[in-house]
C-alpha cells in the first residue's frame, strides 16, 4: 500500500529545502522530475523509485485541513496560508514509508508546520534512511498508481478521506476513456463529493477492504474480487457493508432485509443540487455567478475557495476563474468549491463550450444539521433569480438524510429524494408555455418571471422519484417522445 505523508508548512519549501528533504535516501538515491516538472521522484541507483514529492500548493482557504484530514489539524490554515507539501512513499518499497516521514519532517523542522499523520513525524529529522529498498514492480507512469493493467489502473490509499488530490486528478485524465479508475481504500474510509463522483459510473469502483481479506464495493455494496487485471463485482451484498446502515428501508431494496444491521439516525442532512446554465460566449462573460448566488442565499456568505483539486487552494475570484477557463478552451475546464468550515457546503463545476455558447453543469451539496432545517421554501425565489440573471437551463432539488460534513462512508445511505424540479426560460420554449404550465402533478407550477421570459418551479410533493419521472416524460418535447 502507498504511505501518503503530508507536510503542512508556514512558509513555503524552496527548492533547497526540498533538497535538503530528499537527502534523507542517503547518497546512493537519485532525484528527476515527472509530470512536467511538477513531481519529483526520488529512487534508487537502479531507478527504481522510493518516494515522490509533489510541488508545494499554497491554500488560502480556511479550513480545508481540517476538512480532508480531521479535526487534529483544525487550526491549520486558519489564521493565515499554509503550504501543502505531499510525499508519496512507493508501494512495496521496505522503508519507504519511513522515508516519507523523514523528508515531510524535514520540512515542518524547517519551516514550522506540522506533519499528517502525526505517527509519521520523526524527531530525529536530520538522519537518513539507507536500509531503504526499492520493490521489484513495473513502472506504472503515474505517481498514484499503484497496479497498472490494460483494464485497470488501481490507486491503493490509506487516509481518513480521500480527496480529488493533484496526484487522483492527474490519474483520472489519464485513465478518462482508457482505462478503469478503482481506488482500493481500508475499511473506515469516506470519500469526498468530488471523488464520489467520479467513481459512481462502472467500470470506476471504489473497493473497500472488509478486514477478513475480501473485498466489496464501498458504493453499492456488493462483493468484489479480482479477477482479469481489474475488481469485479460477484452481485451478493457484503455484510460488512450492511453492518454500518442507517436505512432499514434502503437494506428492503437492495435485498439484505435480514442481515445483520445497526439502525439509527443520520448524523445531518443534506440539500443537494444539480444545475445547468448556458451564456453566450461574450468577452465580457464571468463565469460562477449561479453558484456563488445560491451559495449567498443559502449560507449568508460566497464560496470560500475553489481550485481545481482538493484542497481548493485559491480565494473564491469569478474574475481568476473565469481566466483559467478562457486559458484552457476549447478544453472543459473541472472545477472544486468550498464554502466556511461552519457552514459545510461543496461543489463541482465543468465549464464548457458549446456551438451555442458556454455551458456550466454544477453540483452543489450543502449540510445541515438535520432534514428538518434545511430550507426548501427558500428555493422558488433562487430559482427566479437563476432564471432571470443566470442562465438556467434546468435545476434538479434533492434532499437527505445524511452526513452533515458531506463526506461519504462505505454504508448503506438513503437515497436523495427529489423535492422540486426547475425548468428555464428557453427549455419553456421548447416545451411551450401553456403545455409548461400545466403538468400532470398534483400541486400546480409556479411561474418564475414574466410570460416571455417565463420558467418554472415544480413542487414534487410526496411523489418523489415517481413524480420527477412523471414530470419529465410530460415535458419531453413531442418529436423526442415519439422516437
């Protein structure tokens, strides 16, 4: 398994500084350079590597620390920037882990900071770590891949939460059409929203180890093995899985009514969001105005940070955004926000452009500390205002009972319930006004701004699921319906 140390500095590492880290292999180890410049790798005088350090991401975001790795590191960041510093110990290599700790202890020695996690700090910080061997393995290309095959590319972590880190981010564009992407994590394990995300559609898996040497999906539950160079899933519910529900009604549909369970309530509740804006591709365009006006009304205060892995180093700017996506079209551009640690909120953003212009699909999931405070009736207004300044296209509302701090554990959870459905003015032209206006459900539209610009609010009620696929099926346009 892949050690994972991380140095959190208050000044930042020069490159003497981390030379003087990677000293710690002793005389007989090499340094180069990968991905660009932006990792270097120390290995042995075979090339065989020991440990790869990432370049230095200075995070002005409060709270991110403590966010991705746990209330001990609460204070980091808070007061002023830190430096994150990540080291990478090579898989199978004796020692390596050692050496990881050494050179982020170098660091922190240095610069001030601390080390995560705190068992991997070195008081004797000058020695050197010569008994370090390299492990006979083929070379994967990736820093954070661990097992490469034609079908898959494995990363196996060992940290509270695994976040879309530089090191994941470069492994998902790389494997993005070629390959599956199946992070292999210890049971304990959550996820944020952003890698979540990206391993929720097969062949991408999150494999969670059940401690008595098997393996299930941390996601859907189900047993997996390995078998042809990838995990594969075997179809039956893992008890280890089952064992962390909340959700008797979710067990009833996945089958496993009878196994062994620990019922109780979730710890928070959960808004989520999904969205689409479209604007024409004017030069005087700034992009995130939608999500910084729902993150406003729904938190009292903008988006903390953003960035484009986790952690979201940068200050909330739509002026720095919006010149990062201009820089990288015709490219689509990824994106990670962050609210204020009080007031838990995370999104994902993808910019881009289209024939018709420019499009961003958004994703944003806020926390609560129970259902019953999250504040639907606040919707129909935002909605308007989404309608009418930014864009909307469509806006799906869902909510749930689930983690307040947003991360996701290898559990049975229940399912979001949609609660409302919002179309904008242009896909009511599509639709037809009067046809928009009147639906199949029970409880009628309301009409978001003035007819010829006009969108919509759909309460779903009670109706759930079923009413949202009622819904869309009703304003699918005719010539769609018919195919």
């Amino acid at each position: 398994m892949t050690t994972d140390v991380i140095a959190l500095t208050e000044r930042m590492p020069d490159v003497w500084t981390v030379a003087a880290g990677l000293l710690a292999g002793g005389p007989d180890t090499r340094v180069s350079a990968a991905a660009e410049g932006a990792v270097l790798q120390l290995s042995d005088a075979e090339g065989r590597p020991l440990a790869s350090i990432e370049a230095p991401l200075l995070v002005h975001t409060p709270g991110e620390a403590a966010r991705l790795l746990g209330p001990d590191y609460a204070g980091m960041g808070q007061g002023r920037p830190l430096w994150w510093t990540e080291i990478r110990a090579a898989t199978g290599a004796q020692g390596a882990d050692r050496l990881a700790g050494v050179i982020a202890s170098r660091l922190v020695g240095l610069l001030g900071g601390a080390v995560w996690p705190r068992t991997a700090a070195v008081e004797e910080y000058g020695e050197t770590v010569p008994d370090v061997a390299a492990a006979d393995r083929q070379p994967t290309g990736q820093p954070a891949v661990d097992v490469l095959t034609d079908k898959a590319a494995v990363i196996i972590l060992d940290r509270p939460v695994v976040a879309m880190t530089a090191w994941l981010a470069d492994a998902v564009r790389a494997t993005a059409g070629e390959r599956a992407l199946q992070i292999v994590t210890p049971p304990g394990a959550r996820l944020t929203l952003p890698v979540r995300t990206v391993l929720a559609g097969l062949p991408n898996r999150w494999v969670v180890q059940d401690g008595e040497g098997g393996y299930y999906d941390g996601l859907s539950g189900s047993q997996v093995q390995w078998k042809d160079g990838q995990f594969t899933a075997d179809g039956v519910l893992a008890q280890a899985f089952v064992r962390g529900t909340f959700a008797e009604a979710a067990l009833k549909r996945t089958g496993a009514a009878g196994a062994a369970r620990v019922d109780g309530p979730a710890p928070g509740g959960q808004l989520l969001l999904s969205l689409r804006t479209h604007h024409p591709a004017d030069d005087d365009l700034l992009l995130g105005g939608a999500l910084e006006d729902i993150w406003q009304h729904l938190t009292g205060a903008p988006p903390a940070g953003w960035g484009t892995e986790e952690p979201a180093a940068s200050r909330w700017s739509r002026h720095e955004l919006t010149a990062l996506v201009r820089d990288r079209a015709p490219e689509p551009t990824w994106l990670v926000v962050v609210g204020n640690p009080d007031r838990p909120a995370v999104a994902t953003l993808r910019v881009r452009r289209t024939s018709e212009g420019v499009e961003e699909d958004i994703t944003v999931a806020l926390g609560f500390p129970d259902e019953a405070g999250i504040p639907l009736d606040e919707l129909p207004a935002i909605a308007e205002r989404l309608v009418a300044r930014h864009g909307l296209e469509s806006l799906l509302v869902q909510q749930r009972s689930a983690r307040r701090d947003l991360s996701v554990p290898a559990q049975i959870e229940v399912p979001p319930l949609p609660v409302a459905f919002v179309l904008g003015s242009e896909a009511v032209r599509e639709v037809g006004f009067d046809r928009a206006r009147r639906t199949p459900l029970p409880d009628p539209p309301r009409q978001l701004g003035p007819a010829a610009t006009a969108g919509f609010h759909y309460p779903l009620g009670t109706g759930g699921a079923q009413a949202l696929e009622r819904l869309m099926t009703y304003l699918r346009p005719a010539d769609e319906s018919a195919r």
